[in-house]
C-alpha cells in the first residue's frame, strides 16, 4: 500500500513516541500499559487531526484554496489544529462552531481551544445545537465562492477517505515502531468520535496483516451508530488506496458506556482518568475524547476485561488545549490545601 502516490504536507512531528506506562500500569495492576503519543504531533499543541491535515490541506493546495472552512464543536480541537495548519500555509481559514453542551461558562466558550483559533487567525460563526452543520458549513462556502474566493471544506473532525489516510500511515507506523522495541501489542484503544481515526487505524492494520484488535471508545453517538459510522468511512478509505475488501464489519468495534450525559461533558471517571494520567505519568489528555478513551481503558481494566501480561497500546489523540475551557469541572480552587507533616 503506497502512501507517497496521495499529496501529503509533511508538517507533523512524526513519527510520535511510543512509550511505556510503568507507574500507571503499578497502579492498574494487570496489563502492560503503552502510550502512542499522538499529542506531540506538533502545530498548535498538536493531536490526532494534524495527521489528517496533512493529506487534506494538500488537496485544499493542489485546488489552489485560498479559504480553508470547517465545523466543530465550541472547543474543537479539530478547528483548532485547522486554523494552525492553515495559518502554516497562508491561507485563511473560516471554522463554524456547534453549541453542542449549553454551557454558559466564559472560559468554555471564550478560552482553550476557541481563543487558540483566533490566536491563529481564524474567523469563526457559531450555530446552536442539532443542526446538520456539514450542510451549514457548505452553505457557508457556497456564500464565500459567490463572493470570488475559492473554498476547500473539511468535514468536522476531517474524517473523510483523504483525511482517514493519516491514521493509516499511524498503523503503519505503530506498527514498525512496536517491531523495532520488540513488543508484540494485544490491543489498541483510543477514543472514537468523527470516525477517521478509527477508520483509518483498521484500514492500516488490516492491509498489514497485523492482526491487533482495535477499541475504539465512543465520546457522542449511540454504538450501533458508532460502529455503522467507522465501517462506512473504512470501506472508503480502503477503496481509496486500491483495498477493496479489506475491512469486514467485525474488524469494527466500539464501546459508548462512558460518553455520559453527552458530548463535552465529562463524567466522574473522565476527571479520574486525567488526574491519573497527569499526577502519574505526567501526561495531559481532554475532557472531550482523550479522557473519556482512557476512562473506557482504566474501566475495563479495574473490570478485568483486560488481563494481567496483556500489552495494551492508549493511542492518545491530543486535545489538552481544551482543558482550559473546563477548569469548573475540577474546583481545585475550591480544595483544601494539603500541608505535609514535617
């Protein structure tokens, strides 16, 4: 399967790190626990989406874009790696922003990942909730090409068959990098949302032959929806690279038992599941997808649906930026200090 044959921006820092978990896999008891840091992409605090930039914002640049225009949730970290990328290249960048938790708070709607987009130079409109905003976004475009400009849209989380070719070079490279240290992978997990991730990461191992399940942990959609969702885009992404075939529906598996009262609003075992990353490894994930995949991992693991000896790889897929637009969701101000005993 030959990659170089798609146009490709190499703007990302890869390939990212693959590394063990030793005090949080102490902690869990159980398997041995790994993390792809797709967090250091680079641009912008990185995450999963700069991958899929790279081969959608060639294409925007091979149709000569001038204007780049997508859609996301308020604190998108997708948008927000869009406008990153976007301002790399010169070219504007328009984003529509979906208000899909009611929130009220002024650091969710005005702080990490929004005030980042403008940061960059991104212009923004937002649109209540329940719309079909890749209609509103092309509506938009059309507005922008009426008025001269020429337009390349990215579907929200840039899960399409171009953008999905990312996560199959992330399989690809997962998988030399597991060969190199020696390390034969049970499993994969990482939080599931637009789908391209997932998508792209079962097309990659399946055209391998590389045979590691893939768990993907919802953050929106009812499982069934999830799963049809992820299958689809596989198909078409494997079709894309010349694969019919390929992908079989039981290559596709989610779980949604931790998505919550909705989107964007994270649960107890989402708080968790960051204070453990972060005061044990160091590590930072969001209260949006990252958080909720590693409360998914930390869950099942406590469950012992993953046993003790398994090597389970976390595909960390960035989004810290967005933790400042939650910082009401943990009250440290409103904790007690702890003084040590001297």
């Amino acid at each position: 399967m030959h990659l170089a044959r798609f146009p490709r921006l190499r703007l990302a820092h890869l390939p990212t790190p693959l590394e063990p978990m030793k005090r949080l896999s102490r902690e869990l008891g159980g398997p041995e626990i790994w993390i792809k840091r797709d967090d250091c992409t680079g641009l912008s605090t990185g995450g999963n989406k700069t991958r899929k930039l790279e081969f959608l914002m060639a294409e925007a640049e091979a149709e000569g874009a001038d204007l780049v225009i997508t859609q996301g949730a308020t604190q998108s970290n997708h948008a927000r790696q869009t406008a990153a990328f976007a301002a790399k290249l010169g070219v504007d960048c328009h984003i529509l922003l979906e208000d899909r938790t009611g929130s009220t708070d002024p650091n969710y709607n005005e702080n990490g990942n929004v005030f980042l987009d403008h940061l960059h130079g991104a212009t923004a409109e937002k649109r209540g909730p329940g719309l079909d905003m890749n209609a509103e976004m092309l509506a938009v475009a059309d507005g922008f090409r009426d008025g001269g400009r020429k337009v390349y849209t990215i579907p929200g989380g840039g899960s399409n068959p171009t953008g999905a070719l990312g996560y199959v070079n992330c399989a690809f490279e997962l998988v030399h990098q597991a060969n190199d240290v020696g390390l034969v992978i049970d499993r994969i997990v990482h939080a599931t949302g637009s789908a391209g991730t997932q998508a792209g990461m079962i097309v990659g191992l399946k055209a391998i032959n590389a045979n590691i399940p893939l768990l993907g942990f919802g953050v929106r959609a009812p499982q069934p929806k999830q799963e049809e969702n992820v299958y689809n885009l596989a198909v078409q992404t494997a079709e894309k690279l010349g694969s019919p075939g390929i992908v079989r529906r039981e290559d596709v598996v989610a779980n949604t038992d931790y998505v919550g009262e909705g989107y964007g609003i994270p649960t107890e075992g989402t708080l968790e599941a960051i204070e453990m990353f972060a005061q044990l490894e160091g590590i930072l994930l969001d209260p949006v997808y990252s958080g909720k995949g590693a409360a998914g991992l930390i869950d099942f693991i406590r469950k012992g649906r993953f046993k003790e000896g398994e090597k389970i790889v976390f595909l960390h897929t960035g989004g810290a930026a967005a933790l400042f637009g939650y910082t009401a969701a943990f009250n440290y101000g409103d904790r007690p200090l702890a003084v040590a005993a001297e």
